[in-house]
C-alpha cells in the first residue's frame, strides 16, 4: 500500500538513476537507497516523508488483513470447529 504511494517518486528517481527497496527485517523493515550518490540523500528523505505521511484507510487496512489474515484465519477457524 505505501508502495502505491511511492510509484510516482519512485518513477522520477528511476529516471533519475536511483532505486528504492523495502524488505523484511528482525525488528521491522529496512529500506535500502542505491544510485547517484549527490541526490541520495534528497531521494531517501522524501522516501522516509511517504512513509512518515502514509495515511490508510479503513477499507485499505480491511482489504490488508484479509489479504494477509483471511485464508489464515479461515484454517485456524476450521480447526477450532
């Protein structure tokens, strides 16, 4: 979903000769900058601004869960029963 709000910024920067990647972590997620090292700096900080200023909806978040919860939750719900 954040990843939607980064196509455009990430669009330019491809352009640009920069790329982005968020991946799995420990403790969270990383995001991992690579390009033209004088605009690095400018293109992680609007990076960080998205995910600072991601706002999600609730149907967003419903659709969210089911798509992580749902075929899950079903199965434990079968066992249960």
């Amino acid at each position: 979903m954040v990843k939607d709000s980064l196509k455009e910024l990430s669009y330019e920067a491809r352009r640009a000769g920069m790329f982005y990647q968020i991946y799995p972590g420990d403790k969270g997620f990383g995001i991992w900058v690579d390009g033209y090292a004088d605009k690095l700096h400018v293109f992680l900080m609007q990076v960080l601004q998205v995910f600072k200023n991601y706002k999600i909806s609730e149907e967003k978040l419903a659709y969210a869960k089911e798509e992580v919860c749902g075929d899950n939750l079903l199965m434990d719900l079968l066992f249960i029963i």
